[in-house]
C-alpha cells in the first residue's frame, strides 16, 4: 500500500469562490482508477503555512503509477495545480513491516 498526500497552500483568498472552485475540481481525482481514501483536508494547526491537504491510498506501485499517468490527473496538475498552488510539499508512504 502507498499513501501518497500533498500538503498546499493556494494563490486564492481563503474562503472564496476560486479557492472553493479549486477544491470542487480536485474531487476529479477520486475517481481515478487505483484511489482509495481520498480525502481533502483543511490544516488546522499554526506548524506550517499549508492550508490544505488531500490523501489517498494506493493498493500498489501500479495503481499509483497508473494515477501520475492518468490523463485526468495529468490535467488537473497542468490545468489547475501549476497556477493556482502557491507552495505544496509531496509525501508518499509505505508502512514499515
């Protein structure tokens, strides 16, 4: 299994509809084949300038390469991720034993 999540922080005012309209389109991206436990999340602690988060689980290396190449995800990044994601940090996970 591999959880991958990102957390971000977009170029929106919070609470507008921009921001708002961004985290709509996101959902796309549960459903792309291979997804499990998408979430979308909201920070709230002051640790760290990321507002948002999303997670998601992968059965495999497979699934989760099949999701990178995927033409929705592959859109999503270019269409709306590149200009509206201010600053982001990407964690991917595999449990130990």
């Amino acid at each position: 299994m591999i959880r991958h999540t990102v957390a971000f922080r977009l170029r929106h005012p919070a609470g507008s509809a921009q921001e708002q309209d961004f985290l709509r389109a996101a959902l796309a991206l549960a459903d792309i084949p291979g997804v499990q436990r998408f979430e979308q999340l909201r920070q709230t602690s002051p640790k760290n300038e990321f507002t948002f988060g999303f997670s998601m689980e992968f059965a495999d290396q497979a699934a989760y390469d099949g999701y990178n190449e995927h033409p929705v995800h592959v859109a999503f990044v270019a269409d709306r991720w590149a200009g509206e994601v201010e600053d982001f940090l990407e964690l991917d996970y595999e449990p130990i034993g």
